[in-house]
C-alpha cells in the first residue's frame, strides 16, 4: 500500500511539472500562430487598400485608425503578458492554488477574445470609410482577410478560381 501511495504521489508530482511546461508550450504556439496572422494581414491590408485606389483623405483616415488601432492591441498584449507572468509566479509557490491558476486562464481567455473584437471592430471602422462605390469589391478583401493565412493553398490563391481576390 506505500508503494502505491509513492507512485500515485510521484504522477501527481510529475502531473503538476509538466501542466505549466504544457501551458507554455501552447501559449507559445498560439503567439507564433498570431504573429504569423498579424504578419499576414498587416501584408493584405496594404495590398488590399492600395488595389482600392482610395483618395488620399481617406487613405490617411485609415492609417490613423490604424495607428489607433496598434496601440489598442498592444496594450491588451501587455496586459497577457502581466496575466502570464502571474501564472507562472503562482506555478512557482510551494502550495499551488489552482483556483487562483484557473482564474489568471479565464483572465488571459477574455483579454485574448477582447483582442479578437477589436480586431473585427477595426475592420468595420475601416469599411465604414469607404466609398459606396467601392464597397462590394471591399467585402470580397474583407472576406479574404478573415480566412488567414493558408487560405491560399485551399483555394488555388490569389487568381485562382474560387479565391475571393480574384483578378
């Protein structure tokens, strides 16, 4: 019976090492996965605006809101930071208090949904600028955009049929 009480206490101790190492691990990957989607849409925002052959007005407007925009999302960034850095100071006490762990998790889940809104808020700050005349070519880039990257490859790409950028 003691030697199944040290292997249960020896899982749950291995448990409790490799639950942050795990968190990390996934918070990194979602971090690179974002980089590489903000990298890609900062790309097909110009792309997008500049095939648009908006006025110089609002072109500007735009690049303010944008501006606006990239203060925004790096404030709620630090904000995820700080929560992470909590989390790890909790992972790092004698007594974890999961309670507290689960509550830093469900604190950086609705920084990283907020951050997820103001993204689509911003877009729709942007289509509300442009002209009429140019709106429907707009949601076709629009509707590329949200896809991501990778969507070329499912699509053919850019020009391809059943891309929305076709040309």
């Amino acid at each position: 019976m003691k030697k199944y009480g040290m292997v249960m206490m020896s899982v749950l101790m291995a448990a409790l090492f490799i639950l942050p190492l795990t968190m990390k691990a996934e918070e990194e990957k979602a971090g690179m996965e974002m980089k590489g989607r903000e990298e890609h849409m900062g790309k097909m925002h110009h792309d997008w605006l500049s095939s648009l052959n908006l006025d110089e007005k609002v072109t500007k407007k735009i690049q303010e809101l944008k501006l606006a925009n990239k203060e925004k999302m790096l404030e709620l960034k630090n904000q995820i930071e700080k929560k992470e850095l909590e989390m790890e100071k909790v992972l790092l006490e004698k007594n974890i208090d999961f309670n507290k762990l689960l509550s830093i998790h469900d604190e950086i889940s609705a920084l990283r949904q907020k951050i997820a809104r103001k993204m689509i808020e911003h877009k729709i700050e942007i289509y509300k600028l442009i002209p009429d005349d140019k709106k429907e070519e707009a949601k076709k880039m629009f509707l590329h955009k949200f896809r991501g990257p990778g969507h070329e490859e499912k699509s053919g790409g850019p020009g391809k049929p059943g891309c929305p950028m076709k040309k």
